[in-house]
C-alpha cells in the first residue's frame, strides 16, 4: 500500500525517469550473462553499466570493443536494447498492453504524453502505432539494402545480412555502435553506405511527427483538401536542414587544408557530409574525428550539443529549442514583443521553456567539464566533446572513453540519461507536480 501511494504522487515525468532506470537495470543484467560474452572474455561491473547505460540512451560511447568483447548472442542483446532505447519505453509499453488487449487509460495517455513530447492527450495510440509502424519499416528496408550490398563485402549472406541488420538499427536509432571496431572508417571511400547510413540517421533524428506527417502527405487521397503541414514540421525540418548544411560547409571549409589536403573534393564532401549528419545523434564516423583541428572540434561539439529534433530518437537540447532561441534573439533585437513564423505566432511559454532547458544544458555541460578537468588528466577539448556527445547522445569521441576514471565514467552516464529522458522531462522530474500561486507580489 505504501509503495502504490508513493507511485500515486509520482508526477508522469517522474514516472517515465523510474521506467527509464529500470530499462538500464535489466539491460545491465542482461548484458552480465555469461553467454553474452567471448570465451574468456571479462567484463568489469560498471564498464556492463556504461554500455547499458550508452545502449538504452542510444549513445554509441563504449568503454571496450564490441567485435572483440560480444558473442554473437551478446550482439543480438545488444541490438535488442538499442531498439528499447530507440523506440522508447512507453512506445514499446502501449505495443504490449495492445498485444494483451489492456485499456489504455488517462494514466498511461499522459505518461505516453510526456514520453512523446506532445501537448495533447488526443490520438496518442495512433501516434504510438504510427511511430512503431515507421521505425519498423525504415529499419526493414535499411536491413535489406545493406545486407544485400554487403554481400560484396562478406562471404557468407548470413554475415552480410548480420552486419546490415545491426547497422540499420544502429543507424535509425542513432545508436552510434559499430561492430565492425573502426565504425565506418572501412567505408570511407564507399559513398554508397554512407549515403544509406546518412538517410537512417536522418529519418530516426529528423522527430516521428515529422514522419507521420510526410506519411499522410504522400498518401492523401486527390480529392481531399490541401495538406497543410503543421508549424512543428516547418520548424523542425528547416532547422535540421540548416544545421546539416552549415555543419557540412565549416567542416569542408576549415579541413579543406587540413585532413582533406590531398583528397579528391568528393571524398572531401562526403567526409564532411557524413559528419555533419552524424553529429546530430548517429554517433558513426568515416574518418578519426580526433584527427580534426580544434576549430572544427569545437563546431561539431556545438552541433552535437544542439542535437535532434524533439520526439526523436535523438538527445540534446534539441533543433527547435535552438531555433526559438535564435528567433527570440532576432525579434528581441528588433524590438518585436510577438515572435512570428511561418503566418504563426509562437506562445510565449514556448519561448520560456526553450531558454529554460538552454540555460540548464549549459549549467549541466559546464558543471561536468569542472568535474572532468579535476578527474581527468585529458585537455580540455576532447572532455568538452565527450561532455557534448553524451548530452546529446551522438557517440563520436576522441579516443578517451576508454581511459575515463570511474567518476568521470558516471559523469558521462548521467548526461546519456538525462540527454535521453530529455531536459524537460529531467526538469519536471524535479520540480515536481506544478502549483498555482493564489497571489501576485507588486511589479
């Protein structure tokens, strides 16, 4: 009775934290049976956290190397939980209680609500089944185009076809894990995985609304009206669009003299492409991202701090939390009390909560560089790029994960986590339920 009450008083926020915790839990005792790992292979107790803690988060950082640690079932347990983590807990949960024929009741609508990012209880079942539907798919069709190119790269189809489908999970979840133990370094001259790769990760970081709707753009009947896509469509996709081709464009422009000295300008193209696009939550790279010069590094620790769009499978502040940033910076300095876009007009608690979990990205990245640069022995930049990559739960690192001390392994946990749950979600989990004040002091 106690525990019920103690549940009772949980905010949904809270709830969806508690459901998030004990996913890593029984991903950490999965990944502690001994069939998971190779013959004679050890795994310590809290690099199994690490890695169930990156995989939930669907972060791609990892403390070993999965090739040489995992056995094949362990692979398999492993493209398990990054599907959990992608898809979500409660999207999962409501696929179940639907198997069983379970109600799904107010209590769930409002924790699939804060789940989903979404501001209504209306249609949240059709959104789960459509955001389960799509993933599906997408990584039902990732698998078969992989798998049957790989067969150039494989002798056996049962190895092509392995290394597809866990690549197409990695990638459409944005897991950023590669059992290959030089990501996709080995393709850095084959344009067409990439390309592939690169449309996985868009689809999974680009946000499920974005999806549902281009779905019922493309299958609206001729005789219906016009569709018109909604302000969060416009928004997200200009925005992620913006971020690709800026992040392309610096990456190019400041290792034209640098890396890419010597290569042949579309292998340049596609290294920075390729990158620039990962570092909205893939975590895959095509080249050693600590071969880049400190410019470049800072510009991609940005993006990753930005990260996907909200409702995605994607970490970080978000791309729309950073687009109301900037548009409210523009009509402040304009002198405009109304921000406009797209013929609408953006609700000021919008704005708050974009400056709100800005402010908090920034406190938490800065708090764990201080505690870093006391625990580490690292230079700053590569610990503000792992810092950055697990907010925003890419997985690109300089080569330091490994070398972590155990405080600064935990540091980089909880910022996976709290990039997974959401800055939102993390903040209403502490603030609690809300409360209207009954008065008002002097302005």
């Amino acid at each position: 009775k106690t525990i019920k009450l103690l549940i009772k008083k949980l905010t949904p926020a809270q709830v969806i934290v508690g459901y998030y915790a004990i996913a890593i839990t029984l991903s950490v005792l999965l990944l502690r049976i001994p069939a998971v790992h190779k013959p004679g292979v050890e795994v310590s107790f809290i690099d199994s956290v690490f890695t169930a803690v990156s995989a939930v988060s669907v972060t791609g950082l990892t403390v070993i190397n999965l090739s040489e640690t995992y056995s094949i079932f362990g692979i398999c347990v492993l493209m398990l939980i990054l599907q959990f983590g992608g898809i979500g807990v409660m999207t999962l949960g409501t696929f179940f209680w639907l198997l069983i024929g379970r109600k799904i009741g107010l209590k769930e609508r409002r924790l699939i609500m804060v789940d989903q990012n979404q501001t209504s209880l209306s249609g949240l079942v059709n959104l789960i089944k459509d955001i389960l539907k799509i993933i599906l798919v997408i990584e039902f069709i990732g698998t078969l185009v992989l798998g049957v190119y790989f067969l150039n790269y494989y002798t056996s189809w049962q190895d092509a076809f392995f290394h597809g489908l866990f690549a197409s999970i990695s990638a459409t979840t944005n897991g950023g894990f590669d059992i290959t133990g030089q990501s996709l370094e080995l393709y850095a001259n084959d344009y067409f995985v990439q390309l592939i790769n690169i449309i996985l990760i868009t689809l999974g970081a680009i946000g499920f609304p974005v999806l549902i709707e281009v779905k019922q753009f493309l299958m609206k009947r001729d005789n219906q009206r016009a569709f018109r896509f909604s302000l969060f469509t416009k928004l997200t996709s200009v925005t992620f669009l913006a971020l690709l081709v800026a992040g392309t464009f610096f990456i190019l422009i400041l290792e034209w003299n640098h890396v890419f000295q010597g290569e042949s300008w579309h292998k340049s193209f596609f290294y920075a492409f390729f990158q620039s696009a990962s570092t909205r939550s893939g975590g895959l790279a095509t080249i050693d991202v600590s071969s880049f010069s400190q410019a470049t590094l800072i510009i991609m620790s940005g993006l990753m701090f930005i990260g996907a769009s909200p409702s995605s499978v994607g970490g970080g502040i978000r791309t729309t939390t950073f687009a109301l940033n900037i548009l409210y910076l523009w009509h402040f300095a304009k002198g405009n009390k109304d921000i406009k876009i797209f013929r609408r007009e953006l609700h000021e608690d919008d704005i708050r909560k974009s400056l709100a979990v800005t402010m908090l990205a920034f406190v938490l990245c800065f708090s764990s560089l201080v505690v870093l640069s006391i625990t580490e022995t690292h230079s700053l930049l590569p610990l503000l790029f792992e810092i950055c990559s697990a907010f925003g739960t890419t997985g690109l690192s300089m080569g330091i994960t490994p070398e972590l001390s155990s405080i600064g392994k935990c540091v980089i946990m909880i910022l996976m986590f709290i990039g997974r749950i959401g800055l939102l979600s993390f903040l209403y989990m502490i603030g609690g339920k809300e409360e209207k004040t009954n008065f008002h002091y002097p302005k």
